[in-house]
C-alpha cells in the first residue's frame, strides 16, 4: 500500500511535517441505536486510516487520495458546507468543522493553509467506517497543527458534524467515538444521550478467540439507500409514542408501542429498544463470563436487523448463517447495513474451516466471493510521525 507521505510527496511534491492515523470500527453489538440517544458497543480495528500534513502559507486547503487522481483545492475563506461533493467532503468537512470551532473559540487565527494526502487500508463501502477513519484521522492533525486544543468527544462532534451537514449523511457518533477512544484489546461503550464513553475488556485472545470480518462486496452508501428511512421511522415512533428519543422507551413499553404504531414502525422501535438491552447484556457478559457468552447476543442482533429494522441483505444472511453452522459462537451484520460487512466469533484454531465453509455456502447461491479478514481490537487516533 502506498503509505500517506508516499502520497503527499507525489501529489504536493514536497515532504509533509507529520502523518496521523486512525482506524476504522467494527461495532460488536448496538446497530442503529445511536442517533436515538441509544447505547452501543464497537471497536476500533488495526486498519487504518493515514493522513500526512504539511502546513502552508498561502490560505488554501488541499487534499489528494491513494484512491483518486484528483487533488482538490479550496480557499479556507470561501470554505462553506454546501461547496464540498465527492471524497474530498469528508475531509474538508472536517475542516470546515474545526474552523467553525475555531471562529467560534476566539481561535480563527490559528487556521492555516494546509496540504493533506490520504492512504488508507480500511475496506470502503464494507460498513467498518471508513469515513469515520478519513474523518478523524484529519482531525487529529489539524487540531494538533493548528492548536485548537480540542478534547476527544470535542474532535467527535465535529466529525459527526462534517458527516451530516458536509457529507449528507445522518449518522451518530458511534463511528467517530470508536475511532477516537478506542483501546487495544477493548470495546468502547458508548452512551449517546449523556456521551459518556468508558472502554470494556475483551480479552478475545486469551479467551482462543478471533473476530472474522466477512466483507460481502456489495457496498452501501449511508448519505442514500434506506439509512434516512429507517431514521426517519425512528423520530416518527417516538414522536407519535410522545418521547424525544427512542432512549426513552424499555421493553415494558412496546405492546403500548404495538397498539398505537403501524406494523413497520412498531418493528424499527422494537429493534432499538431491544438493541439498547442487548449491548446492557454483552457488557455484564463479558465482565462476568467473557467473551465465549456472547455469542447467542450477537445472533439475537442480527436476527432483529434482519427482521425488524429490515437492513441485511441475502449476502449477509448467508455468511452469519454458514459461519455458525461451521462453528462460529456468535455472528451478525455489523455497520449501517445494505450491504457491508457481517462478523462472526470464532475459535481461532478453526479459523480456516469457518472461512471455507462461509466462502463454499456463498458460491453455492451464486453470490459474490466473500472478503474475509481478521481484525484485532487496536488503539484510537494518534499521531504516527
């Protein structure tokens, strides 16, 4: 892989003056209950996302990317959310964020020109949040560079808002905190409503145990597709159950749900409150049992993303049902869904059988020859050089 300052000297010809990383997630239970103020459970991965910076003097902002030959460019001063299109939004969203943040903390003096090549080998398109890795990773660097002193969940909100307003897309911040907090060998637990975030031991090797990423090469888009339907069926449930968010509601409240809601929002309600327990649940799990008792949580997930928020698709049944069958303890859909990703549980010794096993079943159904790949629960955003 072209490495970022590899990047930076072909596109800008010349040396950057750092390169920072962050990585993208795999969330291991807690699917769409974050931007209903929900809890959730991810981690970030030993894929990465590297941007290398070097600062300039001429007020423009310049990105280039391994994964475009076009370098955009756009003066700092003309920097709107409405100007950025393509690859080039996530991080110049970023950008436009933290110079907001700036302005807004007296520190607008301290923006300058800069020059930002990207490298990245976080599968795109495969629901492991690349976008949030491009996202955090530039911010990382600028707000070192440029000295705005900005904590972690400050650096969040600002991704999260580059990604909403810039990007088009109505995410949480589920994506970013995991990329952000992230811990080797921990999960990251969040709490949307109060942003409390407090990492969780794993200890998934000591336990004999691998996660096995199973990218089903049908990608989805989050700024299309059905993401804003399903979020819109949630701010519909709760407005019509009379609370602002879905965080709200418990079990307790669902047949009063199912007498007053139709049958499709009734069913995208029951998947986020039961969500909302189910990551409750694999906490206390892996603190008191480990990770071999969590299995049958991650099953029960996808059964309700499958059924009840209606986001997996034939490809993604397929490989959480030929993992188990060949041995997995637990596997699911993981990220927004429409394609992407699931991830299994697996003993690592049986690593290689459980993969067969997943590729054969695909290419019984004719379906697109499987990615599969471990991924470690590694560090958050940091600088590298």
């Amino acid at each position: 892989m072209t490495t970022a300052p590899e990047a930076h000297v072909a596109a800008f010809d010349s040396r950057p003056d750092g390169t920072w990383s962050a990585p993208g997630r795999v969330n291991l239970v807690g699917e769409h209950t974050d931007y209903n103020d929900g809890l959730v459970l991810p981690f970030a991965i030993d894929r990465r996302t590297e941007c290398a910076v070097k600062i300039t003097d001429d007020g423009f902002i310049r990105v280039a990317s391994t994964h475009s030959a076009e370098v955009v460019s756009v003066e700092i001063d003309s920097l709107t959310s409405n100007c950025l299109d393509g690859w080039s939004a996530y991080p110049l969203g970023v950008a436009w964020a933290l110079v907001e943040a700036a302005g807004k903390n007296g520190l607008a003096d301290r923006v300058r020109g800069c020059e930002l090549a990207i490298a990245s080998d976080v599968p795109i398109g495969a629901g492991l949040s690349s976008s949030a890795a491009i996202e955090c990773a530039v911010a990382v660097a600028l707000n070192e560079l440029w000295g705005l002193g900005l904590e972690q969940m400050d650096l969040v909100l600002a991704c999260q808002r580059a990604e909403n307003v810039a990007v088009g897309a109505p995410t949480g911040i589920m994506d970013q905190t995991a990329s952000l907090f992230g811990v080797e060998d921990h999960a990251v637990l969040l709490d949307c409503q109060t942003r409390e975030v407090r990492t969780v031991e794993l200890g998934l090797a000591a336990a004999g145990l691998s996660i096995m990423v199973m990218d089903s090469r049908v990608e989805h888009a989050h700024a299309t597709g059905g993401y804003k339907e399903r979020r819109a069926d949630c701010e519909r449930g709760a407005a019509e159950l009379g609370v602002a968010t879905l965080r709200a509601l418990s079990p307790d409240d669902l047949p009063r749900a199912k007498e007053i809601l139709s049958d499709r929002v009734f069913r995208r309600v029951r998947h986020v409150v039961t969500e909302n327990e189910r990551v409750l649940d694999t906490v206390r799990a892996l603190g008191t049992l480990g990770p071999t008792a969590i299995g049958g949580l991650m099953l029960s997930s996808h059964a309700s993303m499958r059924d009840d928020f209606e986001i997996s698709v034939p490809e993604i049944d397929a490989a959480v049902d030929a993992a188990v069958q060949a041995g997995a303890l637990g596997a699911r859909l993981t990220g927004g869904g429409f394609g992407g990703a699931s991830i299994a549980l697996v003993p690592t010794a049986d690593w290689e059988d459980i993969a067969a096993a997943v590729t054969e079943a695909l290419a019984s159904k004719s379906m697109h020859a499987p990615h599969i790949f471990v991924v470690r629960p590694s560090d958050g955003a940091r600088r590298d050089d």
